[in-house]
C-alpha cells in the first residue's frame, strides 16, 4: 500500500492555508486556568440540578443535548409541539450524519482521498448497520439513495477542497461523546462533538473544538459550541482554547476564544435551560410563546395568534 503523501505548505490552497491559520497558536498565546474552575464550574450546575431534584419524579431523569437547549431557550410552545413528534430518518437528517462518517474516514484513509468513495464507503457501513436508519436506508428509492448520495459527496468535497489534511501530531478526533452527570445522575448534559484538534498541556488551554455546518450562522451556533466547551471543562479541568463552527459551503470560520466568562455564562444559560425544560415537561406551567422566522415553520403556527401576528408583520 502507498502511503499518502501530506502536501507542503506550497502545495495547499488559500483555503487551506486559512485553516491552519485560523487553527494554530504560539505558546504564549495559550491562556491558562486554574485547578479549581472544573470544580466551580460543576458546583454552579449541581447546585440547580439539586433544587430541580424535589420537582423530577422519582422514576425520572432528565437528559440535556445542545438542540434541546436551543429549543427550549426560543418558543417553548414549539418545542411541547416538537417533543411530541416521532422523529423519522429523512434526507436532510440524514446528509449531515454521513457527511460526518466520510470526513472521518477521510482523515485515517489510506492513499488519495475521493469524496465520492468516502460517501459510499460511508453509506454502505450505515446500510449494514442493525439500527433504524440502516433499515431506512435500505428502503430508499434508487433516485432517493442517488439523492442522498450527491448531497452527502458535496458536502465531504467541500471539506477535503477547503483543509489540509490532517495530520496525527495535530490528535484529531471526530464524533467523540462528552457527558456531565448531575444530581446523582438524574441530570445527564450531553454532546458529541463534530472534530477536535490538540489538547490541553497541565493548565495550559491548546484544543480545538469545531462543528460542521452548511447553510448561514445562526447564534444558536455559537451557544453549541460554548455548550460542549463547557462539558469538556468539566470533563478534564481545562477548557479549550478555541471553539469554532466551519461553514462547509463557504468555507468560513466562526471562531471564538473560551474565557471563565464564557463559561460562567454558559453556566447561567444552561441552568436556565434546565429548569425551564423541567417546569414545562412535567406541567408545572404553561409554556411561553416566542414569535420569530420559525414561525414559518412551526407545526401549531396556524393555531398560534402570537405567530400568526408576526407571520402577517413579517410578510408586510
């Protein structure tokens, strides 16, 4: 087998080349923390979790993920109308999984990579699978398995076009879980983390988080991203120096650097979110309503006033 050959900084194109500088930092520009921020950090959390204690079932947990947090900080009568849809493997849902899968193949493939043997390599380990979407997968029509094919391969092209290969000394990891358990762990935060790069020396800040995305920034990006940093503080005492969403279709950053006072609000948003999710799921209030471009997508909006109003402002 012939070894790839990682190309020279000459040999990369400016894309490229902006990912490594968009992803590199001199020592002295690695901030470091102290012993105790995992401990301050956990206390914060545990201190909600315990006060929620008294208002969970006994039989019950809960269970916190960045797209529930995200749900459950906007309109809270969409997200009782969400919660209570089955969810179904679809095109859409499941480009994003398998795009994922091919660019993590991609990193540890033997010999010249081609986004589209990555992709079927990607769809025929997901088709053999023993769960509900290899059972879906293997019910597609051909033009919908064509479909899911090209969507997925140009999103994997993407990524191969816009940055360097990997290389080992840089620690890659894709798709590693990350969890907090709260309350005796009646309370379980929980992530899984697109690619991380680096890694934390002593105290001293050097990983890299980064989430895959396609289409345009939306905030809600950015409160993920600051999500699974704040999981990964508690998880091994340090944070990561840098947090990031990459826009696959244009090939864009949008990083931020992780400070106490990211976290510390992190901490504030995430405690709401909790107490929130578990007024609402177990009745102990009526949800609110938070009108705003969802609304045109919401599956109660035709029986919403409130974004029935705003649905009439916004098409004025």
């Amino acid at each position: 087998m012939v070894d790839y050959d990682i190309p020279t900084s000459s040999q990369l194109n400016p894309a490229q080349k902006n990912v490594l500088s968009q992803l590199g930092a001199k020592p002295s520009e690695r901030p470091e923390f102290s012993d105790d921020l995992k401990k301050t950090l956990k206390e914060k959390l545990e201190e909600v979790s315990q006060n929620l204690l008294r208002q969970l079932p006994h039989n019950e947990s809960l269970f916190v993920n960045k797209h529930l947090l995200t749900q459950i900080m906007g309109c809270e009568k969409r997200y009782i109308a969400e919660s209570q849809e089955s969810f179904e493997w679809s095109i859409p849902t499941a480009r994003g999984t398998l795009s994922h899968k091919a660019i993590e193949l991609s990193i540890f493939w033997q010999g010249p990579k081609d986004p589209l043997t990555l992709t079927n390599e990607a769809l025929d380990r997901a088709e053999q699978g023993t769960d509900y979407m290899a059972d879906w997968i293997q019910g597609l029509s051909e033009g919908d398995r064509a479909q899911l094919c090209g969507e997925v391969n140009s999103r994997v092209g993407s990524f191969l076009e816009t940055w360097p290969p990997l290389e080992k000394r840089w620690k890659p990891m894709l798709e590693t879980p990350i969890r907090v358990e709260l309350a005796e762990g009646k309370v379980v935060l929980s992530g899984k983390v697109d690619l991380t790069l680096g890694s934390a020396g002593g105290n001293t800040a050097g990983k890299v988080i980064v989430d895959f995305k396609t289409g345009k920034f939306s905030p809600s990006h950015r409160d993920d991203l600051r999500f699974y940093a704040l999981l990964d503080t508690i998880r091994i005492g340090v944070p990561p120096r840098l947090v990031a969403s990459y826009y696959l279709d244009q090939g864009e950053f949008s990083p931020e650097i992780i400070s106490e006072g990211v976290l510390e609000s992190t901490v504030g948003r995430v405690s709401d979110g909790i107490t929130r999710l578990t007024e609402l799921r177990f009745q102990m209030r009526p949800p609110s309503t938070q009108p705003g471009p969802p609304c045109r997508w919401c599956p109660v909006s035709e029986d919403c006033t409130t974004g029935q109003d705003y649905l009439s402002d916004f098409s004025e």
